[in-house]
C-alpha cells in the first residue's frame, strides 16, 4: 500500500505536468522540457524512497542491472531483511 503522503506527491506531479503553465514555458529551448523531467525525476524518487526496496523488487519488469542502477539513485529507505 502506498502512504498518504506518496500519493499526494504523484497526485501533484501528474497535476503540474497537466497544467498548461510550468515553472520554465516549454518555448525556451532545453529549459522549458529540463524542468519538468527534473521534477518528474525527484518526485519519483522520493516515491520509490518512501516505498522502500521490497516493493520495488517484487513489481520490477526489466533486468536484474538496471534495477541495481536504480537502486544506487534512489536508496530506498528500508532495506531488505539481511542485507
């Protein structure tokens, strides 16, 4: 189950990338697009932060390398049992 609080940060992003007025106008070259992948990016983060790996592990499609990737960005809160 997602927290409270989770879904308010997903709700927000898939607002603001709704709403026709961003942070930077999507006219300005590179930045325009820039910052909605950064916010899109940090609130992802903290979304899989706050779900902890277990999750994360068990609802992952791709490989076994990119989670490991992943894993190095994001640094989920809870760790699994053993490690």
């Amino acid at each position: 189950m997602m927290p409270r609080g989770s879904k308010f940060w997903r709700g927000g992003l898939i607002l603001y990338l709704a709403m026709p007025i961003d942070l930077v106008p999507d006219f300005v070259p590179i930045a325009g697009q820039l910052d909605d992948g950064i916010i899109v990016a940090l609130v992802l983060r903290h979304v899989l932060r706050r779900a902890g790996e277990d999750p994360i592990r068990q609802h992952w499609p791709g490989p076994e390398s990119s989670l490991e990737t992943l894993m190095k960005f994001v640094k989920p809160s809870h760790r699994a049992p053993g490690e």
